[in-house]
C-alpha cells in the first residue's frame, strides 16, 4: 500500500473512534440526567418561556381526586403513565420524542423509573405536585381540554 492511501484511511479510522465515542457519552448524559429530578421552580421557569416546548405529564393515578383538583397548568392527564387511560382529547398530545417533565403526587414513586424511560428525553419532577403546591406556583382545577390552537397552546 502505498502512502497516500494509509493517510486517509487513518483519519477515517480515528474520526470512526471520535464519534463512536461522542455518542456513547451522549447516551450516558441523557441516562444521568433521567436520574436526576428537576424542582418545581425550575419546571415553572422552563414553562414559562414561550419559546420552550415542553409536554408536562401528570401520571397520578387518580384524575378525579388528582387532576381535576389541581394540576400544573397545560398538564396532560395520563393515569398511571398509561396513554389508553388518558382522556380521549389528551391521547394524540403524548409524544414520545418531546421533551417531556413527568408529575406524579409525590415525585418519589417506585414506577417512576418505567415511564420516563419510555420518552426519547424525559424527567421527573422532584417532590411531584405536592411540591409544586407547596412552592404556591401557578395551578389549575379543572378536567383536561386541550389548549386552543388560536390562543398560541401556551400553558403558563
């Protein structure tokens, strides 16, 4: 082989390394951060940039007695992260791919783990809606309607 050649073929070898090795540490960064909680402050001010495009899911497994006493928002009832309890209205608006913040009542529940695992890039919400009310931000009391295209969907 000739010079010339191994140049190339090196530099094709190493940058096969580099970006096995990006990607590698990419994935160990969203698993490290799937792990950690966001706060409530932290969640309310992520939502409150109109530019950010977050889905808030609430996972309580009670809509009744949950949800519809007080819920963040813009939230999506999903009863115990399952999409086929979800109301009717609110099952087209769970997107796998969407950056997504996961309420639960207490923010500490054991199947926490399974349900944010299900998302391309998801969080819990540390202290769930016990914390958010406790911080006195922003909540709603109503049963789940999805937000009006006109009015921009903005949720806070």
């Amino acid at each position: 082989m000739k010079k010339g050649y191994l140049e190339p073929l090196v530099l094709v070898g190493a940058l096969a390394i580099l970006s096995t090795l990006v990607v590698l540490e990419g994935r160990r960064r969203v698993d490290l951060e799937r792990q950690l909680p966001v706060e409530p402050r932290d969640v309310y001010r992520t939502l409150a940039r109109s530019g950010t495009a977050w889905q808030v899911l609430d996972v309580r497994k009670d809509i009744a007695e949950g949800y519809e006493d007080a819920h963040i928002p813009g939230a999506i009832p999903v009863p115990a992260c399952d999409v086929e309890q979800a109301p009717a209205a609110a099952r087209e608006r769970v997107l796998l791919s969407v950056p997504t913040i996961i309420v639960s009542g207490s923010g500490d529940e054991p199947d926490l783990g399974t349900c944010v695992a299900r998302f391309a890039s998801a969080r819990r919400m540390a202290g769930g809606m016990a914390a958010w009310s406790a911080a006195r931000l922003p909540e709603d009391s109503s049963s789940y309607s999805p937000p009006s295209a006109k009015a921009g969907g903005g949720c806070l």
